[in-house]
C-alpha cells in the first residue's frame, strides 16, 4: 500500500516552498590587470542571466574571490561567507564552473560537499557535469576520497622532498628543544643554556662513572636541577635519552623517526626505512666527544647484554668496577658484589657467584668468596707485567690483531649494494617516466614497481645488515686503539685505577679446575680486549672446602651480610648465611 504525499516540500527552517531554488554562483578570479577585471564582470554578468532566465531559480547572489590561494580556504573571504549563508538556510544550490574552482586542495572539496550535502545544499560543478545532490552521492565522494589520498600523498611527498633538503643543509627540522640547549626559531640555531647544560654534564659524569639511569634521575631530583618542563621530575627514560643525544657532543642527527603514511600519519623510529643526515660539527657542545662516546660504549654493551643465548636477561650494571666484569670459572655465571660483616669492627667487600649465594652450594660448590681488593691488586700485576712489554712488541701485536679483524669484503659488497640500489631507484624514476608518457599501461606499471620495491626492500636490509658489521668492526678497532693508547704509556700503576682496568680488560675469569683436577677457587684469568691472557692468583692463603667459608646454605657460625646492589641483575637476593668456624 502506498500513501500519497499530500503536502508541497518546504524549507522546514525557512517555511518557504522548495519550488523555487535559492541558487548562488561561486567564482574565483583575478583582478591584477584590466583583462582579469573584465573576466570578473563577465562571469557575474554570465551567472546571474543563468540563474535568472531559470523559472524554478531565485538568484541569491554571485560570491568571488581573488585568485591569491586555491590550495586554501582560510584566505577566501567570499568563500567561507557562502558557506556561513548555506549553514544558515540561505542557499539551496551553489553553481560553480570546476572543481578546480571550488577548491584546488580536494580535500577540502570533499569537506566542504560532505557539509553542504548534510545541509540539504548542492554544488554543481559545471564542467564535470556533476550535481551532488542529483547524481549518485556515494559514489561522487568515492571518487573524492581517492583523489584527496591520492594528494594528499602527492603534497606528502613533496614535503618530505623539501625536508630532506634542509636536513642535507644541515638544517634542523622539527626541533622541539632539549635540556640544555635555546632554540632559535628566527634562524633555527640552538645555542647553550649553561644554567641547564650543568644537568647534563652530571648526566654524562655519573653514567661513566657507573651509576645508572634511575639513580641518575633520582641524584638530579634531591639536588634541585630542572627538566625543560621546569620541574624535577626526571625519569630513567629521560636520562638514557640524554645520554643517547648526539646534539650534546655537537653534532646533529635527522631522520630519527618517520611516517608510514601521510593518511594514518603513524610515525615510527627509523631503522633504515629512510634516509638519515648527519652533520659533525653542527654547534657548540656540552661535553666532549670523548665523554660522550664513552657514556655509549657504556650504554651499547648495557643493551647488548640484555639479550643472551638462553634467552635470559643479563643486566648489564657498572655502578661498581667490577659489575658483569667477573665470570665464575666452574658454572659460568655471573659474580655478585656483597660485604661481610662480623660482630666485631671487621669488614670485606667480596665478589661470588651469584648461582651460589642464590641457591647454595649444591649449584656451585667450589666457588668461594674472593676479596675485592685481592683482584684489584692481581690486576695491578698483571698489568705492570705487561707494561714491561717492549714498546713495539705491543704495537705489533696490535697490529697483528687488527689485521685478523680486518674484513674487507665488507667493504665490498656494501659499495656494490649501495650502486644497485641506485639503479633500482634510476628504474624507479625510468618507469614512473614512462607511464607519463603513455609508453605502459598502469597493469604493467604497477606490476614492474612491485618487482623494483620488493628488490629495494631485500637490499636495504642487506645494506643495514652490512652496516651493522661494518660498525662491530670499528668498535674493535676502536677498543683496540684505545688499549694500545693506554699501554704505550708504560705507566706503571701503584694502585687500581677503574679507568685503565674498563679500558683494557674484556672480562676475567674466576676459579678454574685444572686438568689434573686441582681446583682453584682464587686463580684469575684476565682477558685482555685485544684477546690476550694473564694469569694470576687472588690469594696466596692455603684453602679447604671443609673448613673455610663458601658463603653457601650451611650450618655454620653467624655472619651479617650487608648486600649491595643486584649488580648484573642475576635475580640475587641477599639472604641470612651462616659461617664455617673451626672446632
């Protein structure tokens, strides 16, 4: 059953029938010279005789701007007063010559249609042919959508193009300021706010001198520094980031992030997905390069040891010289740092696995507890010992290393991945070329860019795998350079120095069951980073495993332990242990 319409269609806002339109004309136009004026007065002349000669049209009005920006709305005055009449109820039909016209940038054509359409208004574009309430309105902003993705992409591009240009300048692009730095918008320098440049060379300070990031931002916190915020509250997260800051060193690094897609505009750390632009030199530093290289070997090897191949974490600390330093001899774990009290004045820093102090003897039975200060002195003599190496056996031996570590093939095949990502992007450009042309049809097109960015992406990949190598190998050479600097020296050392034993010592083992089956719980190998070994002992003292102390689940008479820090992040906690004592 079908119910006749008994009523005509009115304007319900207005209560005015919608037999006559209320049409309006857009036009946008310059008026620089006589011929533009002329074109203007044209078109008002056109589109008012249009409208009027139509029985069923009420002219409203022509609305024109000047043609200073068609990618923007906000500077059309004329405009956004046709669009305030349409909200309003004033305008049933707006008639414009193209799309182009109406407005350059699609997206807000879309917009604006969209709106309008909401309202009860339609647009016609004249030369498209198009009326958006009359036409398939779905399928119209279909159409839309894709032409405004496909700008905004367009538009993307470019802008990235543009970034890209200033970042090779050495520009800096999306600085937002950092602690310790003014940011100069008018000629976007930075310059150094020493008030704030104290904070971060404390930062840099402690981290090489072994505390770590929480400690660090908490030190900052209870001695009144400030963020950039203008409050104290710093975090771990806040502190690493300094530390990884290559613009404190002076030197300044863009591309650290970029965006997937200019529509979801999700933005994501750069792993060598784009291109990265580093400039040395780039402004006045805060600390000294060497400074800042050291907080990074630091910070790298921390990281580097998160991951081992058990799966297990293996929390890198130096808050103490010997933290993750020191490797057991029978089960291979890590040693934990602890202090023994007696009841009397008497008081030893010690270092023993952890597997032992976590789960007692039955998991490392022959290690024992080794005073901290007998290995610092072993290392002194290991050290004095090669000290007394002559000058050019060492630096031979260096070299010797050096060239085992040299890999030039490395070298190699990063320049000859490099030259075909090059032509892979030459034909990219070729075919993109090409389908201006006409020369291929887009089914072709599409297929051979599938075929060139699938290629580009397993080269990239080998390209940062290389990288990846290439830099291992100049942290060797690094270290090694670093060793031979300090040994040629020939400085004989009267004590322990922290700095000489980080700089030269990989890490050294302690205790060892010989061949023989003798078992040493003091001997100390010392791997040097350059691969060589010494052998010392950490105590001349006779031992026994029935009688002496193992710091294990035993029976035994009462100690106090005082623990310090899980300092290699073993998962040690430090728990009551008893002491063996004679009968």
């Amino acid at each position: 059953m079908v119910r006749k319409a008994t009523k005509q269609a009115v304007n319900r806002r207005k209560g005015a029938h919608l037999s006559t339109l209320r049409v309006a004309a857009y036009a946008r136009v310059s008026t620089d010279s006589a011929e533009q004026l002329e074109s203007y007065q044209s078109q008002v002349k056109y589109y008012t005789e249009l409208i009027n000669s139509n029985p069923e049209w009420q002219f409203v009005g022509v609305y024109a701007d000047e043609a200073i920006t068609g990618t923007q709305t906000a500077k059309r005055d004329d405009f956004n007063r046709m669009i305030n009449d349409c909200v309003n109820g004033e305008i049933d039909l707006i008639i414009v010559k193209s799309i182009s016209r109406f407005a350059r940038n699609t997206v807000d054509t879309l917009t604006y249609v969209r709106s309008l359409k909401e309202k009860g208004v339609a647009v016609m574009f004249e030369e498209e042919n198009i009326n958006t309430l009359t036409m398939d309105g779905e399928l119209l902003l279909t159409i839309l959508s894709s032409v405004a993705q496909q700008e905004v992409q367009n538009i993307s591009e470019h802008v990235k193009l543009g970034l890209a240009m200033k970042m090779q300048r050495g520009e800096m692009v999306g600085f937002n300021g950092c602690l310790g730095y003014d940011y100069h918008k008018e000629d976007k320098t930075i310059t150094i706010n020493e008030k704030e440049a104290e904070a971060v060379r404390y930062i840099f300070n402690r981290y090489v001198e072994g505390a770590g990031g929480k400690i660090i931002a908490r030190e900052l916190k209870n001695l009144g520094y400030k963020t950039k915020r203008g409050d104290s509250n710093f975090s771990e997260h806040g502190v690493i980031g300094i530390i990884k800051n290559e613009k404190y060193k002076g030197d300044l690094l863009m591309g650290k992030t970029f965006t997937t897609d200019p529509i979801t505009k999700r933005r994501l750390d750069n792993m060598g997905e784009a291109d990265q632009y580093y400039t040395e030199n780039h402004h006045e530093a805060i600390v000294s390069r060497e400074l800042w290289d050291r907080a990074n070997e630091i910070l790298n090897k921390r990281k580097g040891s998160h991951s081992r191949s058990n799966g297990k974490r293996d929390k890198y600390s130096r808050q103490f010289s010997f933290s993750c330093m020191l490797k057991c001899g029978f089960c291979g774990g890590n040693l934990t740092r602890r202090t023994w009290n007696s009841r009397t004045d008497y008081k030893k820093v010690i270092w023993q696995c952890v597997k032992s102090t976590k789960h007692g003897k039955r998991e490392c039975p022959y290690c024992k507890g080794v005073p901290e200060a007998l290995i610092e002195e072993a290392f002194v003599r290991a050290y004095n010992v090669l000290c007394t190496y002559d000058g050019d056996f060492v630096d031979g031996f260096i070299e010797h290393v050096r060239a085992g570590l040299q890999d030039n093939d490395t070298e190699k095949e990063l320049k000859s991945v490099n030259k075909k990502i090059q032509r892979l992007k030459e034909r990219k450009s070729g075919l993109v070329d090409m389908r201006l042309d006409d020369k291929i049809d887009e089914e072709i097109y599409q297929m051979k860019i599938a075929e060139v960015n699938q290629k580009m992406d397993e080269l990239l990949l080998k390209k940062q795998s290389l990288k990846g190598k290439q830099k291992d190998q100049q942290d060797i050479n690094k270290r090694l350079s670093e060793f031979q600097k300090v040994i040629s020296k020939h400085e004989v050392l009267k004590k322990f120095d922290r700095h000489v034993f980080e700089s030269i010592i990989d890490r050294v083992i302690v205790g060892e069951k010989a061949e023989n089956g003798v078992i040493n719980p003091y001997k100390l190998k010392f791997i040097f980073k350059t691969g060589y070994e010494r052998d010392e002992v950490a105590s001349e003292q006779p031992f026994s495993f029935g009688n002496s102390c193992s710091n294990t689940h035993n029976d035994c008479g009462i100690i106090s332990p005082q623990g310090d820090n899980d300092t290699c992040g073993d998962g040690c906690q430090i728990i009551p242990q008893k002491r063996y004592t004679e009968n």
